[in-house]
C-alpha cells in the first residue's frame, strides 16, 4: 500500500469564519466544505504557542515552546519531524510564500526537509528591489510600509499573487511525482494574514462599497475606527480568504484528478486566527488570547475517507501533528514529544488525548482550557518577575536576543528536556525579548458552552482553584521552567495535592 501525507497549513484561518464550524458565516469558501466532507471535523482543537513561527516549531517538534522563548530558529536540541521522516525514507518537500522562514528568526525551519520552494513577495519580504522610494498612498488607515508598496507593484493579476503561486507549484508537484510513493507535501500559504490584499473581484462578492482612505493593514490593539472602515476590513478579510479557497480548490481539483484520495493522509488547519473588532481589538499578540484566536479548525481525511463526517470534539493541539504523521508512516515517536497521534482518536482507539491545554505568548499570559472553560492567568507582579528567556539560538523576529547587561546572560543545562547548554536570558515587563506589553490585560475565567464570545467573565472560585490545576498539570507535562510557575503565582505542588493551586 502507498503511502502520502499533504499537510495545508493557512495562516490566520479563523475558525469562525468557516461554515463547517459556524453555518452562519457570509464567508464563501465553498472548497473548504468540500474537503470538509471527506474528512473529520475536530471541534475541540487548540493553538499551543503563538504566533506564526513558535507554532511552527511547535507542530514540527511535537511540544510546547512558549514557556521557555518566543519566535526564533529551530534550536539545535530540537527533534524535528523533517529529521524523522528523512530517517524513515519519507521524502519532504515544502512549498510557501511564508517569508517570515526566510528572515531573522526563522533559521533551520525548512533547511532539514527534503527540498523546498519559496514563492516571494509577501508583506516585508525584501523582494522588489528599487533604490528609489516607491510612491505611497496619499492618505491611509492602519499601517503602509514601502518594502510591500514594492512588492505588491507586481501584483498585476491573481496568478501574480503568492498564495496563487504557492498552491500551483504544489498541484505541480504533486502531478511531476504522482507515482511516487512515502512522501510528505506540507503546502503553507501566508494568506489570509495581513495585509488583506485581493483583487477587486472578490470585494465586489461581499457587497464592498467603501471609498475612504485605503485600509488593508490593520494595527494591532484597541480598534480606533468607526463600522464602515471595521466593515471594509472585514470584507477584506472576507475576500482574501475567498481567493485562498479558490486556489485549495485547486489543489483538491489535481486530487481528483491524480485519485491520490485512497492513499493519501491530508490535513488542513491554521496556526492561529485573528481579530477583526471582536473585543474591540483588531490583529493579536498584544490582547488575551481570546477564542478567536487560539480555538482552530482542523480537518482530516484519511486514506478512502474512512472516518468522513465523523466530528471528534476530543482536547487536540497543533503538537499533536507531528506524532500524527510520524504515526501514519509507521515511524516511532520520539521521548521528547509531548503531543499524541490523531490517528489513535480517528480509529476509534482513544476517546481522548489530554485533560486539558495550555496556550499563550512567551513571557505574557498562560491560558487554559479543558474544552468547557477557558482560563487566563496573567503574571502576578507588575514587572513579571522571575522571568527568562532559554536558547542556544539567539535570534527573535528579524533581530538577535540580547541583554543590556551581558553578565546578566546564562549558559547552562537549564531546561528539563533536554541537556544541552542553553543561554539563558533576563525577560520581563515590556522588554525588547517579549517584544508586546502587557498593557490591558487581567486574570479572567469563561463558560465557552453559554459565554463561546467571553464576554461575560465568571467569578467563582472553586472553578478557578480546578482550572488552575489542570493549568499546573498541563504547564508540568509541557516541562514549564520552574520560574514560570513563580511567575504566575502558582503552586507548582497543587496539581498532585487537590490544593486551590495559588501560591502563598
């Protein structure tokens, strides 16, 4: 029997968006329902560390990242899938326009697969390259940057666009080894994210009338705009995640076409959403990690459908993809995994893979949730202390770490994981290693079966002194650093003892 894995990773999906997990919604995506009927639908999947590159390294090694650093390179302790799949005679191929794996930060996340392609031009991407300043537009809302008014200048057509690029050359090479057998295609394109950039076509779909200042690209924080200009984000946002369906649709088309449905694992999901005025707030990382951003879709098909319209509302999170696909090529899982096979919950083996799962930011809140309830627990002392950052890889979003006072830096064997020598960094308050404020946030606790949107938090404190306990528990299993325990505020000795959990 061959075997194949195709893994569709879409940045910024959000789950609500989808008429598979909420009939209501006006957006079209008519390619994902179809896939969505081949496959099951998980209803209970969870982000683990935010945002686009700490959930990478979480799904490509199988455990949570965000207790001990942020964004920044594999490290090299790392045991990562590609390295797993290419000792198992599983061949990778990636093929993205997600540049963030090209930039500061992004170090050795596409070197280990197998080969991979680039398709240039999204946001920042240093692509188009004229000395001289490209013209700007005369007035605007939200954020401009001249490296994307370059980049975009070659946007003439919707075949010009990267997301486009990016799902053509996989059905290309998909047809160029539709006789090969025992690989794996990870397809990641960087659309939906920011900036909602689309061709008119697909406004004209949701009914766009707006004609004020160009608004695309939103600022992260407190929503400062009135509902006509929310409205034209949102049917920006509407209309980019229409053109990325219509190009998924393609790649289901070269399915078809290949009959890989029979032999072929493939999974669709994201690794995080995004606010378009939920909350009043606009974009993520600088507000809680509400519903909106951390509940995701997954959608699974298995090789001849079996398990198709099943809906398994089991606890799963983005780590538990690795062990999935080293499972279904019937590969060992390493020690250091964390995560659980899907396979185990698709085949009717396990009703259940964990309790509960945590979630968050480095160095921000910790987040919970067992399913029914979501808890966040913010830092128990204003300038969140005890607080460090662990690398043996010092870079962070298109910078390098580094410490104001050099002798304040660490190295040692500090992590439970693992005994390789980390360097081990000072973090705290609003600090450049955190990168956001912790401005505005506050401990809260939510009903999501009758509170799904968290607007009306709960103030009872047997509940909190339960989700702290699993919170401690999940935050143990995950190998949490002991100061982050401390940092919250928590007992580290209560999930064991049934104790409220709040330490003295």
């Amino acid at each position: 029997m061959t075997m194949k894995a195709i893994v569709v990773l879409i940045d910024t999906l959000n789950r609500h968006s989808l008429s598979v997990y909420n009939p209501d919604t006006r957006v079209l995506a008519p390619n994902i329902e179809r896939f969505a009927r081949r496959s099951a639908v998980f209803g209970n999947h969870w982000a683990g560390s935010l945002p686009c590159m700490p959930a990478r390294r979480d799904i490509f090694t199988g455990r949570l990242g965000f207790l001990e650093r942020g964004w920044g390179g594999m490290e090299p302790f790392d045991v990562t899938l590609q390295e797993r799949l290419t000792q198992g005679g599983v061949f990778s191929h990636l093929v993205t326009d997600h540049y963030h794996y090209f930039a500061t930060g992004g170090e050795n996340y596409v070197q280990p697969f197998t080969t991979w392609e680039f398709h240039r031009g999204q946001e920042f991407d240093p692509w188009v390259s004229t000395v001289k300043p490209p013209d700007m537009p005369a007035s605007h809302k939200g954020r401009v940057n001249a490296q994307y008014e370059r980049n975009r200048s070659l946007l003439a057509s919707e075949e010009q666009y990267p997301t486009a690029r990016t799902f053509q050359s996989a059905c290309d090479w998909l047809e160029a080894n539709r006789d090969a057998d025992r690989f794996f295609l990870m397809v990641e394109p960087f659309d939906p994210h920011e900036p909602f950039d689309c061709p008119q076509e697909y406004l004209d779909l949701y009914g766009d009338t707006y004609d004020g200042p160009r608004y695309n690209w939103p600022n992260y924080g407190a929503n400062p705009e009135e509902e006509e200009a929310t409205a034209h984000l949102r049917n920006r946002y509407a209309g980019l995640l229409t053109m990325v369906d219509r190009r998924f649709g393609k790649l289901l088309d070269t399915l078809d076409r290949l009959q890989m449905w029979d032999d072929t694992l493939v999974v669709l999901t994201t690794d995080h959403g995004f606010l378009l005025g939920e909350h009043d707030m606009l974009g993520k990382n600088v507000m809680n990690v509400y519903n909106e951003l951390a509940h995701l879709p997954l959608l699974v098909h298995l090789p001849g459908g079996a398990g198709a319209g099943r809906r398994i509302d089991a606890l799963t999170q983005n780590i538990d993809l690795m062990p999935t696909l080293l499972d279904f090529f019937g590969l060992p899982v390493p020690a250091s995994v964390r995560g659980g096979s899907l396979l185990a919950l698709l085949n009717g083996q396990q009703d259940r893979l964990r309790g509960a799962a945590i979630y968050g930011y480095f160095g921000l809140d910790v987040n919970v949730t067992d399913g029914a309830f979501t808890y966040f627990r913010t830092p128990a002392r204003s300038d969140n202390q005890p607080c460090y950052l662990y690398t043996a890889m010092p870079t962070a979003f298109r910078r390098s770490v580094r410490a104001e006072r050099p002798e304040d830096v660490a190295c040692g064997a500090f992590l439970a994981g693992t005994d390789y020598p980390v360097l081990r960094f000072p973090a705290g308050g609003a600090g450049p290693e955190l990168g956001h404020a912790l401005l505005g946030r506050k401990t809260q606790l939510f009903d999501i079966r009758a509170d799904y949107l968290q607007r009306r938090p709960l103030d009872d404190d047997a509940l909190e002194a339960r989700m702290i306990r699993l919170m401690v528990g999940a935050m143990q299993e995950a190998q949490a650093p002991a100061e982050q325990f401390a940092r919250l505020g928590l007992d580290p000795a209560c999930a064991a003892d049934g104790s409220g959990g709040e330490a003295p």
